[in-house]
C-alpha cells in the first residue's frame, strides 16, 4: 500500500517537529491531499490509524482535506479549479496548462500537548 510509506515519511517529520518543540503528544494532525497526488483519503485514514499506535499519535485525531486541482492556462491565463480530471481550459479550452495545486501531500498543521 503506497499510503502506508507516505505516513511513514510523514510520522518521521511529525515526530521530529513534536521532538523540537519538547511536546509529549502529537493531538490532532491535519493533511492536504490534492486529487492528483496518487494517495486516497481513506487508504491514508486506515494507514495513519495502523502507524500511530505506540506513537506520540497514538491518540491523535487526522482530518484531511482534500484539494482540488487548479489549473492556469498558458494561453489565456485563466485560472480553472477541477473537481474531474479533465485536463483543458474552461475558457478557451486549451489543454496548454501548468498545474498551480493539487498534487502535493503536505502536512498543514500539527497540534501538540506540551507538558
Ligand atoms: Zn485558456
């Protein structure tokens, strides 16, 4: 399972953070996960629950949003937001794109208990 490596990666970041600041427990994380970042919400859900036991996370609440994929045109400059996967402008219909967000897994925010 791809997801089980990505929460991996991410509790070793997590981990560290929580180490820097001198924290006993990590709370409550929340994730971005753009729809083109190849990582499925639920799959994530189920992999962070399996990785946080015997963690700081052990008790943490995850909350995940999910982010749409936005698009700019190179022709016109118009910016698209896709909930689909169709790749072409909607006010030109140029497939000339560049990828603004959507694709990155990230940790947006991390609440800790510090003693
Ligand atoms: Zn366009």
């Amino acid at each position: 399972m791809h997801e089980l490596s990505l929460i991996a990666n991410l509790f070793e970041i997590m981990e560290q953070k929580a180490k820097e600041k001198n924290a006993q427990k990590i709370t409550c994380v929340k994730l971005k996960v753009g729809i083109l970042s190849g990582a499925v919400p639920e799959l994530l859900e189920t992999a962070f629950d399996i990785y946080k036991k015997n963690t700081m996370a052990a008790e943490a609440k995850l909350e995940i949003e999910k982010v749409p994929l936005k698009l700019k045109c190179q022709e016109c400059s118009a910016v698209t937001i896709k909930q689909d996967l169709v790749f072409n402008c909607e006010q030109c219909g140029s497939t000339n794109l560049e990828t603004l967000e959507g694709t990155d897994l990230f940790l947006e925010k991390m609440d800790l208990e510090v003693e």
